[in-house]
C-alpha cells in the first residue's frame, strides 16, 4: 500500500468508528437470537439433505 491510500483507510476507518455505537441490550438479544434461528435453519437444511442422501443411497 502506499501511503496516499494507507491514510485514506485509516481515515475510512475512523470515520466508521466515529459513527458506530455499542448495541442495547435489546438489539444484542435480537441480534443472537436471528443468528441462532439461522444457524439453526442451516443446521436441519444439512441434516435433511444428509438424511435424504442416505434414504436413496439405500434405495439405489
């Protein structure tokens, strides 16, 4: 990187950090609860797949 565009980063990165704020309590537990809905979901779509691969791999 030359220095032109490190100091434009690093002032990217303060005006980023200028803006953001600590979450409440409510949005953190939003926040865990969409995030364990989806890695749950992710979670029974692998099973399902698996669970069906075997099915008609014992068919087959």
């Amino acid at each position: 990187m030359s220095g032109k565009k490190l100091r434009q980063f690093i002032s990217e990165c303060r005006r980023v950090l200028k803006v953001t704020r600590k979450p409440t309590r409510e949005e953190l537990a939003l926040l865990i609860k969409v995030t364990g809905a989806g890695i749950s979901l992710l979670g029974l779509i692998g099973f399902t797949l698996t669970m069906l691969s075997l099915i008609i791999q014992r068919i087959v």
